[in-house]
C-alpha cells in the first residue's frame, strides 16, 4: 500500500516537473522575428487594395521597430550590469528627450515657438514626479533607481503621456482657429485669458484623457496588457503580475493628466497673450523644425547673453562712478584736515 502511494507520488511529480519544463519560455532568434514580421505583409497589401498610400510610414516604422528597440535592448543590458543610479537617471533624461522630440517634430502638425520647451518641462515634471513616487512607495523599491524597475516603468509613463499630450496639443491647437469668434468675443466682454480659453482647454484635456479611461475599463475584461504578459512570461506569479498591472495603470492615469494639464495651460498662455489678445497668428502650420527651433534658441540665447552683459557694464560703469565721487568727496575734505593740525602747532 505504501509502496504504491509513493509510485503515484513521484509518477504525479515527474508529471509536473515535465509539464514545468514544457512551459517554460522559448528562446527567440532572429528567425523568429523575421517570421513575425510577414504579418506586415496585411497591413501593406490592405494599404495598397484601399490606395492608402501608407507603404512608405509602414516600412520606415518596421525598420525604426526593429533597430531602436534592439539598440535599446544592448543599452539596456549594460546599464542593468551597471547598476548605477546616475546612469539610470541619464538614461531617463534620454528617454524624456527623445520622447519630447516625437511629440513635437513627428506627431504635431501644428506648432508654435517654444512648443519643444513646454513639451520637454511637461513630461519630464509629470513623469519623474509620479515615477519616482509610485515606484519608492507603490511598488516598495528600496531604493527607487533600482534600473529593472524604475526604466521599464519611465518607458511606459512617457509613451502614454506623449500621446496624450500629442492628442492635446492638436486639439487645442486647432480649437483657437474654430473658435476664434467665439474666443474674441469673450476676451471683448473683458474676460481674462483663462476665462475665455477655458472651453478649449477642458475639451483639449477630455480629448486626451479619455483613452487612458477606455483602457483601464476594458483592462482584465477584454485585453490582457503587455506588462502584465511579460512578467508571466518571466516566470513571476499571475497575482504579482496583476498587482503591477494595476499600480502601472494608476500610474500612468496620474503622470497623462499632469502632463497633459501642463502642455494645455503653456499652449493658452501661447494663443492669448498677457494683454488678453488673441494671437492665432503665432501657430505655424505644417511640421516643426528642429534647425529652426535650434536657430531660435541660439538667438535668444546670445540676445539674453548681451542683455546680461549690458546690465554688468552699466552697473560696474555706475559703481565706478560712485566711487569717483566718493573718492572726490574725499579729497574736497582732505585740504581742511590736514589745516587743522597746521592752526593749533602755530597756535
């Protein structure tokens, strides 16, 4: 009796163990990537029967895929070795750099001067912010750069904030040239600029938030996030991989909306000027330039930089002169101190 409890044990065992082994994640190479990118072949052949000129965006966004996400991945690697807290936060200062570029020069049809910067300050603030916050507190971390967790999750607040920031700016943008009258007709009744540019900021903020609702309502239910899906495939239990799931999608929820409100208040504060004007004539239509922008910020630079220069001169060039006079008080003082002495001697 004994003997066959023990068979049934280690035969129910070796069953587990071999089922463990079978589940296990395979390794992928490049041939596995290759196969998986004959699935483009769908998109190109619905572009080309629909005459949706996309071939060209779908073949630069395959190759962008695959070569930044396999330098990422060598990138990575190192700095995962590395462990360094300030090789961590450099690379997240990349990533917010990068992240600032996409928005501005490859998904904004319309601009305005200064739009990198706002852009830039926006998710760096918002994403940093919430990152180090969630990650010290949320997730427990001790300490919060530990790079495994704090860049993956850098990676995927800044993706979902640059779309909605993405969605904001285009919304906003183009509201101040539908809305015009109605907008000029506020600021002539003598409300201030936040007062008349309130409709298209909260509609700009509705507009970019409302994915980020649709995808925390359908999570779980209907899609199966892609986070949640790695660690399982990582060997981590299905209970940690949830809870992650939920704190990443609080996250990501908070750092959309600070970043997003921000990029909103910098655009009005654009559109209507402090003297409460409305100034359309400040969008640029068509794709940011980044030699342009460069160009811009080095004139103001060198304009701030002279200015600079010419407040010091003239503050040096007045304390010189005020010493010159005090220096002359002196010397008009001098001729009757040195009497004095002279008066009583003789006296």
């Amino acid at each position: 009796m004994d003997s066959g409890i023990s068979d049934f044990l280690q035969n129910n065992s070796s069953f587990i163990e071999q089922d463990t082994i079978q589940h296990e994640a395979p390794t992928l190479t490049w041939i596995n990537v290759a196969i998986a990118s004959l699935f483009i072949l769908v998109n190109g052949g619905i572009s080309v029967l629909l005459g949706l000129q996309l071939e060209k965006s779908l073949i630069i966004a395959a190759i962008r895929c695959l070569v930044q996400l396999t330098i990422m991945g060598y990138i990575l690697e190192d700095v995962f070795k590395a462990s360094n807290p300030y090789l961590v936060l450099l690379m997240s200062f990349v990533l917010i750099l990068l992240g600032a570029y996409e928005t501005v020069y490859n998904k904004s049809k319309q601009t305005y001067n200064g739009m990198f910067i706002s852009v830039l300050v926006s998710s760096g603030v918002s994403t940093l912010v919430i990152g180090i916050v969630g990650t010290q507190w949320a997730m427990r971390q001790r300490p919060f750069w530990i790079p495994e967790i704090f860049i993956p999750t850098m990676g995927m607040l800044l993706g979902n904030a640059m779309s909605g920031m993405a969605v904001a700016l285009s919304s906003c943008l183009s509201s101040v040239s539908s809305r015009k009258e109605q907008i000029e007709t506020y600021l002539a009744f003598g409300a201030s600029r936040w007062e008349a540019g309130q409709a298209i900021a909260i509609e700009a903020v509705r507009l970019a938030m409302l994915p980020t609702i649709n995808q925390m309502s359908v999570i779980g239910l209907i899609s199966i996030p892609g986070m949640m899906t790695g660690q399982i495939l990582g060997g981590a239990s299905v209970d940690s991989a949830v809870k992650y799931q939920q704190i990443i999608m609080f996250l990501i929820s908070a750092s959309t909306a600070l970043g997003v409100l921000s990029v909103v208040v910098s655009c009005v504060r654009v559109m209507i000027d402090s003297k409460h004007r409305l100034r359309p004539e400040r969008i640029l239509n068509g794709r940011a330039s980044l030699f342009r922008d460069i160009r811009d910020v080095l004139k103001s630079a060198w304009a701030s930089f002279v200015y600079v220069l010419c407040c010091f001169y003239c503050f040096r060039k007045k304390r010189q002169e005020k010493q010159q006079r005090i220096d002359d008080e002196d010397d008009d003082d001098l001729p009757d101190e040195q009497s004095r002495p002279l008066l009583s001697n003789s006296a």
